[in-house]
C-alpha cells in the first residue's frame, strides 16, 4: 500500500461524518496529508509516514516555521 492508497481511505472512512481535504495547507502550518474538520468544529490532522526517512525529513522540517 502506498501514501495515496492510504489518503484515499482514510477520506472514504472519513468523509460521511467530517469535512476531509487531501494535501491542504491551512494558515501560518504545514501540508496536511488528510485534514479533516469534525462537526463538533476540531480539527484532526493525518500524517502519512511510511519509511523512517518520512520521520526524519519531518524533523528536518519542524526547525524551519513556514512563517
């Protein structure tokens, strides 16, 4: 299974109760694999990691703000 086999269901398992984007970029964050936004009005944030290397590269990210 790869990362967008893995988005698309999580949309389909999601996407009846919540408002489920792919890959979308809220303000002053970063890209979302999933983002999802639940009635209640939270937000839940999915991060699809399949290797080590996507932890890493995540590391790498977090000391560099995209604002």
């Amino acid at each position: 299974m790869n990362a967008r086999q893995i988005q698309q269901r999580i949309i389909l398992e999601r996407y009846s109760r919540s408002f489920v984007l792919p890959n979308y970029t809220p303000t002053d964050w970063w890209e979302c694999d999933v983002f999802e936004i639940t009635d209640a009005g939270y937000f839940i944030e999915y991060e699809i990691k399949l290797t080590k290397g996507d932890y890493q590269a995540d590391a790498l990210k977090d000391k560099v703000h995209p604002w």
